[in-house]
C-alpha cells in the first residue's frame, strides 16, 4: 500500500511509520490499522463500535476502554498538544474522524460536524 496523506500528517502503512511536519515516530500494527482505517475514510466519522470491529479480529474485552487506549497513545504521536487534538478528533455522540490540518495555522480553527 502506498503512502497516505492528510494536510501534514503522512503514514506508510508498510513499516507504521508516521510523520507530522518534522515529528515522527513509529507506530505499533495496531496504531498503525486503526490510523490507516481512520485516513482511508477522511472525513467519515466512524463510530467506536465501527473502528473495534475494523481494527481487532476479534473485539478485546473492555472495547470501549481500549480503543480509548489506543486513540490516546496515537494523539500522544500525532498531535502537537494531544489534550486538545486537532487532527484525531472526537466527535461526541459519534465517534472518531481524522481531520486535515493546514501546517500553516497548525489547527487553531476548530472545525464543527
């Protein structure tokens, strides 16, 4: 699979390596199933429930929690402030989607559904 792109954010879904402006840092297979599911979608928000049965062949126990697990440990490599992310964002009442950041503003425009 080739290399994906959304605004500044750059993953090879090969080797899990990702790179945001001059950050990167190596993702694990399952980091790297759950960005790569997330990026092929943009902008679809995806619900909890949708990204536990893409991302685990089997959903683990305590769902829920470990996709939060995992979509914390990604904004903690992808997102320059992960408390307040811009580019993995929330969507409360739905779930996830990946956003498109303009390297220039980094974010600051807050975008709504």
């Amino acid at each position: 699979m080739e290399t994906m792109r959304i605004g500044d954010l750059i993953l090879d879904p090969n080797s899990g390596h990702v790179q945001v402006g001059t950050k990167s840092a190596q993702l694990t297979p399952t980091e790297t199933d759950l960005l790569k599911f997330l990026m092929a979608g943009c902008p679809r928000v995806y619900s909890a429930r949708q990204l536990l049965f893409q991302c685990w062949p089997m959903p683990p126990k305590g769902g829920l929690s470990i996709l939060r697990v995992y979509v914390a440990k990604l904004r903690r490599k992808i997102e320059d402030d992960p408390a307040h992310p811009t580019r993995l964002v929330t969507i409360w009442g739905f779930g996830y989607r990946i956003v498109a950041v303009d390297p220039i503003t980094r974010g600051k425009r807050k975008e709504k559904l």
